[in-house]
C-alpha cells in the first residue's frame, strides 16, 4: 500500500489541488470521473485472495493455514457439555435434535469430538441426525449467483455519495472528454478566476474580457451575465421556452436538461450547456491573449460541435437505409457566419442518394446566386471520392453525379470532408 500512496502522489507537490483525488475517484454520477483509486483496487484483489484463501483448498492455502491460522482456525479444547450446554449459539442439542433420535449418553463434553486439535468429522455423522450434519458453503452475498467478483467488493469498498442526476447529465456519450470535463469544472466552480483566486488569498487586479464595458471577473458573469453570455443563452434556450431572466448559471443549465424533449433531440439538449460554457471560455481566453473574438462565431462553433456529435449518433439522413429520408444544407460567409439554412422531408431512399440529392440542392443555390467561390463540406466520404474522380459511383446516383460534374463545371469549387 505504500507503493499505492506514491504512485497517487506522482502528480502531487505542495501545489494547489482543483479537487481531491478521493472526489476524482468517484462514479461520475457521485460528482466525480470515474477514475479508480489504487488503494481501493488494491484492497478488493487482497479480498480475492481471502476468498480463494477461505474457500478454495490447494497448496498455498494449505500452507498458509498451516503456518498462519492453525491455531485460529482449530475448535476449543472446553468442559462444555455436548448436549446440554449452548456450545453452538443455536441452543441445547438435546432440545434440538427429534424427540425418537436416541442420543449417545456415553459422550458428554465437546472436547470428546475433538482429535489431534481438529473436529473428528465421522464421530459427528454418528452422533447427530443427517440434517444436522451439513457442511457450511460459501455464499458471496453481493452477487446473486453467490459467487466472489472483484467488481462486486470494490463497489462495496469504495468511498460514496449520494447520487445526482445533475452530475449525470454533464457527461454526454460522444463529446469529446476535454468539453465534458471543462463543464464538470465550470459546475464544481474549479476555474482560476480572478474571485476564486481572490479568496484563496491572491490579490490581484480583475478584469472581465468578454465585455466592452468589463465588470470583476467571476464564474456569473463570464458564463451568464455578461452581454455575450446573455446572447449566446437567449439564441439556443429562447428556442425551447426557457425564460433565462432570474435564474443562475447552474438553475438556468438544470432547467435545460430538464426540458420534456422527444428522445431524437434529447442528446443535443444534454451537450449544449457544455459546449455553449467551453466556446465561452476560448473566447475568453482569446480575448485575453489579444484575439478578438464575435458573438456569432461563438454561436457557430456552438452549432458546429453538435452538429458533429450528432453525426457520430446518427451518421446518415435516411433512417432504415432505405427509409424515412431528408436533406438540408446551410450556407456561411468567409468569416464562418450562418447566413441561410434550407432543410426538407424527401420520399424514402437510402443514405448515399440523400446526400447526393442534398449537394445537388446546394450546387444549385450556389449556380442561381452566380458564386464565384465555393466551398463545399460534406460528412460523406463516398461523394467526396467520387467529386474527385478517385472512385466511381454507384449506380444508384450516376444520374445525380453527372449533374453534379455539370453544376460544379467552369466555376471555382473546393470539396472537402467533415
């Protein structure tokens, strides 16, 4: 256990700790990450090996109960009486046995029972009934089957709390872990800002730089009261019905995840504090570092990481390949900025001419506005083979692509993969 408790302080030092490493170790539904403690690891493999010590006859148990615990493990030389005392916690075994079992007389106290320190097992069998002469098995009580799993002990050994569904929800399946742990800090309120740094005792001058006009900085105002803040809420809970006015950062992102949504939208809905409260702080810290950042490139780097969170669930744009199928494509400015989104229901087809037929949509906005300079992303790594003459098409869009080819003809076009 000592080379547990140094390996645990490798990333140790008299330095300042955001969170211990006991709250680190904790399920990520208690409030922590999910990382697991050395010592508590530890401590259910040593109860792998009792159990194995305990039930599982070999050499090396024999061994060790030889050498160890033979003194431990062997009945008591005592005058008490066989029959009549309560020598085994149940009561008399003369009031315990059936009234017609003819008990022998001739044995009267426990240490007649006993040979060279150990029970003499078939001296029982004569004296008791059979249903009196069962041996004890053992029965892991934490597992259902009875049987020991080191999974199982540390569960039952490791440090708790209580449950939340608040530190569920902040832990998003698909996001990447850097966002989902920056909000784990932003809701545990683990971030060098000027107040938090103010109260541990470093004085300092505070500025807040997401605003023109800048207040202290502080947890409230970064991620919920500043003027930027309050755009980028109002743009994705507005949309929802979620009245921000009154609230804090942590009841306004509570009411979020809490909205009834239909399950489609459900994930989305869980990653968007996140990834809201994680595009607010690198603009924060470009603006720090001299990099000026707007409010909606903020929004569009918002919308762009669930729009790939949402690929990563629901990578096509037919659901049954072929089945229920739809298109869209949006179209932004030099500078990232949405200016116009178009989205429609289509009949039932497959994945691949869904987006065939949705690049077509595009190509021909793109011919009908006359842009001399296109850049064309799509998530379909089939299309942008066949865009490039590396592969050739199925047959199921040779129709689509030949348009393509005389759309995208003359003109400037960049296709690349996202």
């Amino acid at each position: 256990m000592e080379v547990v408790s140094k390996v645990e302080r490798i990333t140790g030092g008299t330095s300042r700790h955001w969170a211990s490493w006991n709250t680190l170790c904790m399920p990520v539904e208690e409030g922590g990450i999910g990382f697991r403690s050395l010592h508590d690891v530890a401590k259910a493999l040593f109860s792998k090996l009792w159990w194995n010590y305990r039930t599982k006859p070999s050499l090396w148990s024999s061994f060790l109960c030889q050498k160890y615990c033979k003194k431990l493990n062997s009945p008591k030389m005592g005058s008490s009486l066989f029959w009549f005392d309560n020598w085994t916690g149940l009561g008399a075994l003369y009031f315990l046995v059936p009234q017609d079992f003819g008990i022998d007389e001739t044995v009267h106290n426990v240490n007649d029972v006993i040979e060279d320190g150990e029970w003499d097992v078939d001296m029982l069998f004569e004296l008791l009934p059979k249903d009196f002469t069962v041996f004890d098995m053992p029965f892991w009580m934490l597992e259902t089957r009875g049987y020991f799993s080191v999974k199982s002990a540390l569960d039952y050994m490791r440090r708790r709390d209580e449950p939340k569904i608040t530190y569920r929800m902040t832990w998003v399946k698909g996001l990447p872990f850097k966002i989902a742990f920056f909000m784990w800090k932003v809701w545990k309120a683990k971030l060098p800002l000027d107040d938090f740094m103010k109260r541990i005792g470093y004085c300092m001058p505070s500025k807040g730089w997401c605003c023109v006009q800048p207040n202290e900085e502080s947890l409230q105002h970064l991620f919920f009261r500043s003027e930027t803040t309050k755009t980028t809420w109002k743009y994705f809970l507005l949309r929802e019905g979620i009245v921000v006015e009154g609230l804090t950062l942590h009841q306004a992102i509570t009411k979020y995840w809490t909205t009834n949504v239909c399950l489609r939208i459900k994930l989305v809905m869980q990653a968007l504090p996140s990834c809201v409260v994680w595009e607010l702080w690198k603009r924060r810290n470009s603006m720090k570092y001299g990099n000026a950042v707007s409010t909606s490139r903020v929004i569009y780097h918002v919308s762009s990481n669930l729009q790939a969170l949402v690929k990563v669930r629901n990578p096509g744009a037919s659901r049954g390949n072929p089945g229920r199928s739809s298109i869209g494509f949006c179209v932004r400015n030099e500078k990232g900025d949405t200016i116009m989104a178009v989205g429609k229901e289509i009949e039932e087809t497959t994945n691949t001419v869904a987006e065939a037929k949705a690049i077509i949509k595009a190509l021909r906005f793109y011919r009908s506005q006359q842009y001399s300079h296109v850049w064309l992303q799509t998530d379909s790594m089939l299309l942008k083979k066949i865009m490039d003459g590396i592969w050739k098409p199925p047959w199921i869009i040779v129709e689509q692509v030949e348009e393509m080819m005389q759309l995208m003809n003359g003109d400037n076009y960049k296709v690349s993969h996202i």
